[in-house]
C-alpha cells in the first residue's frame, strides 16, 4: 500500500512541473500580447487625435459666405 501511495505523490509532482511550466507560457503569450494590444492602441489613438486636427471648424472661403458673415454681423 505505501507504494500506490508514494506513486501517487510522483505523478502529482509531474502534473505540477508540467502545471509550472504550462502556467509560465501562459504569462509569456499574456505578456506579448498585451505588448502588441498597447501598440495597437497607440496607433488608434493617433489617429483619433488627427481626426480631431482635420475636423476643425474653417472659415468659408468665397464671395457668398463673405456675405452672410456680414449679414448675421449686422443683426
């Protein structure tokens, strides 16, 4: 009976090496995902800031809204 016993505790001593091992992949993947996750991130929002640049409000250019700018000037 010892025997079964202490064959046991090898083969949970196996599962845990090959747990410790699986576990340290497992950060690993996380790490470098996460890494690529930030770059994509970043990007996104550089591009949102020039969006943001590119939206701003300009003034119109031409004969007719020089006029209408005159217009609402005067009420």
């Amino acid at each position: 009976m010892n025997i079964t016993i202490i064959r046991a505790f090898v083969v949970l001593r196996q599962y845990a090496l090959g747990y410790a091992e699986l576990n340290q992949k497992l950060e690993n993947f996380m790490v470098e995902t996460n890494m690529q996750f930030n770059e994509v991130y970043q990007a996104l929002t550089e591009l949102a800031e020039q969006k943001k640049v590119l939206d701003k409000p300009r003034n119109p250019i031409g004969f007719h809204a020089i006029e209408e700018r005159r217009k609402n000037n005067k009420e």
